[in-house]
C-alpha cells in the first residue's frame, strides 16, 4: 500500500519510480480520486455544521412562537440531514475507489534496485561452488535409476491431476530430511524462532502479503471463503496485523515449514516434467520484521541465511538482484539464489529473498513505537530458506552417479540414520 501523503506531496517521483518498474503514471487518476473523496468529505462536514446550526434555531423559533421560521428550519434541517448522508455515502465510494486502485500498484523499487525490463538486465552479484564435471552425461532427477521408485506421477495424476507427485521410501525421508535439516539450521545458527501456521487463511491475510486482489487466479480458494496459502511469508507477516509493538521486540525474525499451494495461473508449457513447478509442494520460509534503518542490512543477512543453506549442502549457486521489471509486485529489491541442476545443465531459481519497506505494513496496518515516539509502520522481509521441493531436485541432480545410484551431502546423513546414498535400487544405503 502506498502512502496517498507522499504521492500528493511529489507526484512526479512516486510516477518516476513507477516507470522503473516499467508502468504509466498512476498519480493522476490517484490524485483525482484523493481530491474527490475530499472534496466531498469537506462538504458533508459543511453541511453537518448547517445541520447543527439549524437543529440549535428550531428550537429558538419555536420558543419565541414563529411558526414560519420553525418550518422553515425543520425542513432545512431534513434537508442537510439528507445531503450529509449523500456526501458521506459518495465520499466512501471514491475512498474505496482510491483504496482499490492503490491496491493494485506494486511496490516502489529501491534506489539500489537496477532499472531493467526483464530476466536478461538482472544483475549476478556472486558465485559459490564449482559445477560438478561429470565422466557421464547428467539426467535430469526423475530420470535417475534410483529416484524412479519413489517419485510417482502416474499416481499422483490419477489422484490429483498435472503438477502433482507422490513421494515414497528412500525419496521422501530424503525431502523430510532436508526440511529438518533447514529448520535446525536456521533456529540454532541463525537465530529464527520457529513457528507452526495454519494453511487457510482469511482475505484480509491475503490482501496484507499483497496476494489479493491482483494475484487471486495464482492461490486457491475454498468454497467457505479461506485461501490456502501460497507461502507462510502469509502466515508469518500477518502475525503481526494490527500491532504497535514495543521498538525493543525488533527485529523479529521467524521461519516455518509448511505445506503452499499455487495454481500455477500463467505456467502452461513450463517445466510440465518432473517436480520443479507443482500446485503443491513445501517451503522452509523466512520473514523479518524490522525498524525502516535496520531493513536493508537485514536484507543481506536473510540472504547470507539462505546462501547458508546451498553452502552447507555442497550445491553450487549465484546470488543476482533482480531488475526493476523482473521484480515481484510487493518487493523493493529481491535478491534471487539460483541453485546449479546438471540435469537442465543451467542454474535454477531455488529461493528469494525481498525487502518490502513498509509496504505490507501500510496493508496490515503493522507499526511499532520507537522510544519517546509516535507509532511508525514497521518494514517487513521474506524469503525462502528454501523450497524443499527444488532442493531435493538439486541434491539429487548434483548427487546423481553413472550406475543411477545417488551420493548424499554429508550434513545430511545424520538425518538418514547414518545412510549416505540412495542406491541404484531406491534404498538408502
């Protein structure tokens, strides 16, 4: 949500950032509706006040006996009492107007976002880890001898459809594995507080991570009205709607395991093979909560928290900014992992890390007190710590062996009781 204050008070800037993103002006149809709304405000307490002055003469009149002015009054107070109601009425409607329009403009880029239209102007920031050389030619993960048995998507199609799979034996425990694997990692080494949301979740929810209205083909709805989240960025965010928290409860920094969902609106043709791009699948996520000074360095530690991760598996990635045009719609700056597959033999994206400013905060309503202060909206920060899904493609594709067996990065086995490879047969051995 964007502040109406600072578009009224530079209306070229806010329309400059926009362009950035690669968007027309929006300020003035923005100001035309601010300046109805209060316009038609102004006049309805005008004509309260007229209201008031005349209910006060009524009785004045009828003290002294003049019947003429008494009528005169009482119909003049019927009168503005009807235009008050009228104004009020039309002045709601050009506020929701505005609120609806604002709800659908993304975020402003950051002055530290590079200005680019898509994919092809993002930025590489670094690399780490070197592509493995193979003495074989790599497949990708769902063509591996010893991954075949425990990913299914013949019977995940018969129950569920396209972009579904089921998981069994040694395929699972390895995605269980990982999950935990992150968790741990990120509760006892990077200091988040773990947390257990629900997956159904509200419109108002939706509407403060920015979900709503604009990306509801993306999510699903349930047909009493919840949505199943596509991200506990929803869940974890929303948290703290509606809260003036205390300056010295910041940052809050939480991460959760759960189940997302997401309809894929727009995917047709993509990666339609394997497990890369499913309706369901499960994230360990990340979200801060901060001051507006602390945002941007905590923007760098979720990312080094993410980069942790591919770092401790043994994964080659790049870390890039992503581009004013290739930004998601509530983002400043994003900084995207990119996780090496030899099976595609090109990197993948595998998480994203966003600074929001307080944009989701204007949404949900979310401030906090700074000492001695008024209360100011918090900034808010999201990012996968990863996509559990991705990751096991990854371990697998870079793990994968000539004879079709898999070697396990070594952080993992303690997780496997000990095992350190899928075998060529589907068992961990």
């Amino acid at each position: 949500m964007h502040d109406i204050r600072a578009i009224r008070e530079n209306p070229a800037a806010f329309d400059a950032a926009l362009s950035r993103r690669g968007l027309p002006a929006a300020s003035p149809e923005i100001l035309r509706l601010d300046e109805s709304r209060r316009a038609k405000i102004l006049a309805a307490e005008t004509a309260q006040a007229d209201q008031n002055r005349a209910s006060k003469e009524v009785g004045a009149a009828k003290a002294r006996g003049d019947d003429a002015e008494f009528e005169r009054l009482r119909a003049l107070v019927a009168e503005k009492k009807a235009e008050v109601a009228r104004l009020q009425a039309e002045a709601a409607e050009q506020d929701a107007a505005l609120r609806d329009l604002l709800f659908t403009i993304p975020n402003l880029p950051h002055a530290d976002a590079p200005t680019g239209r898509d994919e092809d102007d993002n930025v590489e920031l670094r690399r780490w880890g070197t592509p493995r050389t193979f003495d074989f030619t790599p497949v990708e993960h769902f063509d591996i001898a010893g991954v075949k048995l425990g990913m299914d998507f013949e019977t995940a199609a018969k129950l569920s459809g396209a972009r579904f799979v089921v998981l069994k034996g040694a395929v699972i425990r390895l995605h269980r594995a990982l999950a935990q694997f992150m968790l741990d990692t990120h509760i006892t080494e990077h200091g988040l507080t773990e947390m257990w949301t629900p997956v159904l979740v509200k419109d108002e929810a939706m509407y403060g991570t920015n979900q709503l209205p604009k990306f509801a083909e993306d999510s699903y709805q349930t047909t009493n009205g919840w949505w199943l989240i596509p991200t506990s960025e929803v869940t974890l965010t929303n948290s703290v709607a509606g809260d003036i928290l205390d300056e010295s409860a910041l940052p809050i920094r939480m991460t959760a395991h759960t189940q997302c969902f997401r309809s894929e609106a727009g995917s047709a043709g993509k990666d339609t093979t394997g497990m890369l791009r499913q309706h369901q699948f499960e994230k360990v996520e990340m979200v801060s909560i901060t001051t507006p000074e602390t945002s941007m360095a905590e923007h760098e530690r979720m990312t080094a928290c993410a980069e942790a991760i591919l770092e401790k598996l043994g994964l080659p990635y790049r870390t890039i900014v992503l581009c004013t045009g290739d930004m998601g719609f509530g983002a400043q700056k994003t900084h995207d992992l990119e996780v090496w597959l030899p099976g595609q033999n090109r990197y993948r994206e595998i998480s994203s890390v966003s600074v929001c400013g307080d944009f989701q905060a204007r949404r949900m309503n979310a401030r906090y007190r700074p000492a001695g202060g008024k209360p100011e909206f918090v900034h808010t920060l999201n990012g996968s710590g990863l996509a559990v899904g991705r990751c096991l493609i990854a371990v697998l594709e870079n793990g994968q062996q000539a004879d079709g067996s898999v070697d396990l990065p070594a952080v993992l086995h303690p997780y496997l009781g000990g095992k350190t490879r899928i075998a060529a047969d589907g068992s961990l051995a």
